[in-house]
C-alpha cells in the first residue's frame, strides 16, 4: 500500500513539475502582411550564378577559432531567424515565426512558428531548436567567448509552450527587444551533445539549415557550390517570394582582384563591384562595357557605415601613449588620398558609427592631417627626429607596420605612407592573403590592421572596446583597448532600460573612443557600384534602402532580388559572336541616397 502512495505521489510530482506552462491570457499576437514587396513578379528561377572570394574559409563552422571570415555570411544567412527586418521600413517581419508577441515585461517575446519550417535534412523545426541554441551558445566547447557571454548576459532563457510556440526571455528589459530575442534555431539532432572535439570536429561539416541554399559542394581551396532547394519550404511566403532565384551559387577561389576582373571580362564571373574609382572610371572602359554585354550601375543606399579605418594595437610599447595614437592620427592625409587616389567618390569617415540615427555623434570630426599637431604631440612625449627624420625615443623609432590584404588598396597606403613620412612616422607596409591577414590580427600580432567591419542596426562596442576582451587571441578588440570608464559606459549600454539612456550612454562611448584615439577612421562609400552581365537581371529600384550589394545571392533581408535570364544569355552569346553589339548601359539610381557633404 505504502508503495502504491508512494509511486502516485511521484507520478503526482513528475506531472506537476513537467506541466506545460501557459501562455498569458490577454497575448496580443503581432504579424505583418502589409508592408511593400521589393521582389520583382518578374523574376524567374533557373542559372548559375558565379562568384568568388579571395581565399578559401578556414572553417565551415559559424563560432570558434577562425570562423569570422568573409564566408561565414554566406553560410549565416541560409540560416534563418524566427523574425526578420524589413529593409525599407525596419518593421519586423516574419520568417520562422509567423506571429510574435511583446509582454508587459518588456523581456519577454513569444513566437509561433511556421509549422512548414523545416531543415534541410527535412527535419521540421521545434521549439526545442531555440532551446538548444542556448545550450550551444553558451557551451565552453565551441570556444566563442563572445557568443557566450552574449547568450549568457543577453538572454536569459527560451520557454516551450509547445513544439511550434515559444517565448525567448531576455535578462532585462531593453528597447529594440526584437533585435535582440529574434534567434535562430540551432539543430540538435545534428550537433547532440557536445565536448571539447567539437572545433575539429565539424571544421568541414555541412550543418542542416533552413534559408534557400545549402552547400552541394565544395573542394578545399578551390570553390564551394550552392544548390537553391527547389522545394524550399518558404519559398512562397510575403517576403521570399520571387527571390532566390539562381539554381546554383558557384563560389570560386580567386586570390587576386585583378584577376577577379579578367574572370568577368570572359564571363567567368557574372558580376564585379566598381567602388573602386579606378574600376568605375578607367578600366571599364573595355569592349564588354562599351558593346553593351556588360552594363554598369550606380546605387546610392542609406545605411550603417562601417567602421573603416587604422585599429592601433596599445598592446605594442609604441602605442600605448595617447599622444602617440593622436599624433599618428594628425599623420594619415586621408582627405589626400580621397582626392587623388579615390576621385572624390568616397567620403570622410568622421568616426566608427555613423549611419545610426540618434545613435550617431555627428559633432566628433576625425582628426585631420596636420604636421605642426603631430610635431606637438611628439615633443610633448619626449620625443625627438632622429637623423633620419623619423621619431625616436629611447632607442624605439616610429616604425611600424601596416597590415592590410586588398591589393588596390595599395596606392591609398602609398599615399598615407608618403604624407607620414613628412610627419616624421615610417608606415611599412606589409600586404597578405585574406586568411593570413586575417590570422594575424586576431592573433593580436599586428601593429596597425587597415580593416572595416561589418554592421548591424545598433551600434555594438563590446566586442570591439571593452576589456574583457583585450590582450586575448580571437576576439574583435584588435586595439586591445583597456579603459575602466570604458567599460564603466559599455556595461552601462549593455545594460540600459531605457532608450534614450541608451543614446546618450551611446554619445558618450562614441566620444570616449575618439578621446582614445586608438582608430582612426578613412572612408565612407555610401552607395554601391557594379558591373554585370546583361542576362542577369533586377528589380525597380534595383535594390533596397539598406542594400550593400546588388547581387548578394542569400541575405533574408534584401538579398536573391535578381534573377537569370535565358532570352538575354542567348542572344548575348550570339552578339559576341557575331561581333553585334548593343547600347551601352549606366544606371545611376538615387531612389535611396543619403543626404550628405562632401
């Protein structure tokens, strides 16, 4: 009898204990069917779309040692989220979730899914997907301190209501919730439980995901192919439909932009970007161009603005004195090279985050080169002009090296080299392949990195300023800046409830690190430029408010907006043959452009 009680008491709390939680009676569900189409009804599937990059990725893998690279994206954004940001509107849209919801909270989102969401294993997507995305994230064996950190202090937990409803819980409230708990899935039934083999593990593995392409093929230092799944679950929803439409992606490894141009000229390659003035102004003025195969166009975006510039490392004995940082600042002619170098296309990168709206200082203005500050700062240090004319102090010449990996850069680094030698600062500079170059700054082995970063809709300085992440190998803080008021700000940010508490915290870091003076910012292109070939097609207006290309073939967001068309392959085909030609074609498209001075 005893036992009797006892196993009901047990079954009482088992069930009591693994009951499923309840969703809020009064939940207002939120979905949006409203907003512009920016796909063109048009478009049709079918062609192989080629491209290329300059090295092959060290790791397919998306965390740990050298997953950061160029590719990464690639394999990120045929991973989708449960919601997603219209390009124009910035509204939320949907992609895994059909609806989302926002409690009282203010930390707490809930989601229903798509129930036809699948991987690409055919798998369906759960709820306990997100879940497991947490224990991914936070997990020691994928060796990516900066994803578990966020997933640890940015989000506190994923509640399951059932296989397709789920509320993602963040630690605090904090405005913009959306843009922080609109996770992707992470599949279990691929990953399982993990353990200290796992960077070696999956270095090359193909994880299931859920976008329109998955990886068909690839060979090692060579190319990776991408297959459009034809059955795509969201293939036909609001947002997806009429985009991604080439049937393969072929990314091959091209380790010289030079030669990535003669590629294009034989339509190796279908599409090139001309940001460079020199590609725009000069060498597309070839018999593809002016025969009409190849048509041009200009596209002005109004977006974030990367953060382009010199990162100094303060870990090297020469720059850890400020006035050595600002000095070095006062050296670089940047408004030389946009001049003479860039044609006046490009404008001045006042600081690292322009482009975000009341996040952005517009008051700070970068430092300008000027030769009697540098001369000021220098002597005020204790330095002096050795017989050669560069600094020195204490047996340390102002030598350093620049590291940097696009070779068209050069003749900007040329410029700035020549201009710096007046101010008493020898720049050598060292060029190497993408992954090399790569390597080294995150090995935190540089002097000066000539480098940019990608964006995102806030303005994001943990990785790249707090010190929890100076003085360590694999992290984004390539200045190795080390500041407790820094941190004191950033914490601050991080942990701000209010936005315009946000703002203001955002203001005041964006002043402290131009006090700092560890980055010195270049260039700002706000706009894109291509060329490609006629069979390749696009919408009108040719892309979004916040496109970056034109022909970028997987983002959720604006990318797969072209499409291949057969009639215009073959009749080009048959034009170069014949030696016909047709109109050449430059499209300058405005519809978006920023408002700004030169």
């Amino acid at each position: 009898m005893f036992s009797k009680v006892v196993i009901a008491l047990v079954l009482f709390w088992q069930t009591t204990a693994f009951a499923a939680p309840e969703l809020p009676k009064d939940i207002e569900w939120l979905t949006n069917d409203t907003d512009l189409i920016y796909a063109a009804p048009e478009a049709k599937t079918g062609g192989t779309f080629n491209t290329s990059i300059l090295s092959f990725p060290p790791t397919f893998r998306v965390v740990g040692p050298d997953s950061n690279s160029s590719f990464r994206s690639d394999v990120l954004d045929n991973q989708l989220s449960l919601i997603g940001i219209h390009p124009n509107t910035e509204n939320i849209t949907p992609e895994l979730a059909t609806h989302w919801a926002f409690d009282k909270d203010k930390k707490t989102m809930y989601f229903k899914l798509n129930p036809k969401a699948i991987w690409s294993d055919g798998k369906p997507v759960t709820a306990d997907d997100f879940v497991y995305t947490l224990e991914f994230m936070r997990s020691e064996h994928i060796v990516a301190p900066w994803y578990n950190d966020y997933y640890t202090k940015e989000i506190d937990k994923v509640i399951v209501y059932d296989d397709h409803t789920l509320a993602v819980v963040s630690s605090k409230p904090v405005p913009d919730l959306h843009l922080i708990l609109g996770i992707q899935p992470t599949p279990r039934h691929f990953y399982g439980k993990l353990d200290k083999d796992f960077t070696q593990k999956y270095n090359w593995e193909i994880a299931p995901n859920t976008g329109a392409y998955q990886i068909s093929d690839f060979k090692k230092g060579k190319y990776v192919k991408f297959k459009r799944k034809e059955d795509w679950w969201a293939k036909d929803l609001r947002y997806f439909k009429n985009r991604f439409n080439a049937d393969t992606v072929m990314i091959t490894v091209i380790r010289d932009f030079n030669m990535m141009w003669e590629y294009f000229k034989k339509a190796k390659q279908d599409v090139f970007a001309l940001n460079f003035p020199e590609y725009w102004h000069d060498k597309s003025k070839t018999p593809v161009v002016e025969n009409g195969y190849v048509y041009k166009i200009w596209f002005f975006n109004d977006t974030q603005q990367s953060a382009t510039g010199l990162w100094l490392n303060q870990d090297r004995e020469i720059f850890k004195e400020k006035n050595v940082r600002y000095a070095f600042a006062h050296a670089m002619n940047i408004e030389k090279v946009i001049e003479q170098v860039l044609r006046n296309d490009y404008f001045r990168l006042e600081q690292g985050f322009m482009g975000y709206g009341a996040y952005s200082d517009t008051t700070i203005k970068a430092r300008r080169f000027d030769l009697d500050k540098v001369e000021s700062y220098m002597k005020e240090s204790g330095w002096k002009k050795g017989s050669d004319g560069i600094w020195e102090k204490n047996g340390l010449r102002f030598s350093v090296e620049v590291t940097y990996n696009v070779e068209e850069h050069t003749p900007r680094l040329v410029v700035l080299k020549e201009e710096a030698k007046k101010a008493g600062i020898e720049l050598r500079l060292q060029k190497l392949d993408p992954s090399a170059s790569y390597k080294k700054v995150m090995e935190k082995k540089h002097d000066v990195a000539w480098s940019g970063w990608s964006t995102s809709l806030r303005p994001q300085y943990w990785e790249h300023f707090h010190s929890a992440n100076a003085h360590k190998p694999q992290t984004n803080n390539i200045t190795n800046t080390d500041d407790p008021e820094m941190d004191k700000l950033i914490d601050s940010y991080r942990n701000s409830l209010e936005e315009k508490e946000r703002i203001a915290l955002s203001l005041k870091i964006q002043q402290k690190i131009h006090e700092i003076g560890s980055f010195v910012p270049t260039f700002m292109v706000p706009y894109v430029r291509q060329a490609y070939w006629r069979w390749w097609k696009l919408p009108t207006p040719a892309g979004t408010k916040h496109s970056g290309d034109l022909f970028d073939p997987f983002g959720s967001a604006a990318g797969g907006l072209f499409w291949f068309d057969e009639t215009a392959y073959k009749e080009t085909q048959e034009a170069m043959k014949s030696g016909k030609s047709f109109p050449p074609v430059t499209s300058i498209d405005e519809t978006y452009k920023m408002k700004l001075g030169n």
